[in-house]
C-alpha cells in the first residue's frame, strides 16, 4: 500500500499532522493487474456468474471499473474494460 501526497510543508515529504486530505492511496499496478486477470479468469472459467446477490452488485458496480481505472495506460484500461463486457453479456445470457 503506498501513500501518495499532493504537497507538504515540512521537510523530506512528510505529512502535515493537521491534514491528511492531502493523502491519496496509489495502487501497486503488479497487483490491480493480477486482480483483474484474477476476476476476469473467474468470470471466464464459469458458465452462470460465479458470484450472486450484492457481492456481484459489488464487483460489477464498483471493483472492475475502479481497478481499471487504476490502470495508467488508457489502451491497457480499455482492453480490460473490452474483456470484461464480453464476460457481462455472456454471464448475463446464461441467467
């Protein structure tokens, strides 16, 4: 887990004590792209979706997209976002 900050004013880029709005999280790419493939390989791998109810409102709402727009490059992003559409349409035809 790595802790980014925008600006500081004290010394060797430490935090402020009194404001840490200034902290934001950057993900290690290593690992958001072993998640997606992680993910993806799943939802490939089954025939119904491999998960149900909110844990699959969870996933298909906010941690696919979120994990691709981790992802530095927009050409990597939307390959992803290319794969996981696919996997959607045909998990969503088989219910």
């Amino acid at each position: 887990m790595a802790l980014a900050q925008l600006q500081s004013s004290e010394p060797f880029g430490a935090p402020d004590v009194d404001d840490n709005s200034k902290l934001y999280y950057l993900p290690e790419l290593r690992h958001v792209r072993e998640r997606l493939e992680d993910l993806v390989g799943r939802m490939r791998a089954a025939e119904r979706w491999p998960w149900k109810g909110s844990v699959l409102t969870l996933y298909r709402d906010n941690v696919l997209p979120r994990l691709c727009e981790q992802l530095p490059a927009a050409d990597e992003a939307a390959r992803w976002q290319a794969a996981i559409a696919a996997e959607t349409a045909r998990l969503d035809a088989a219910e």
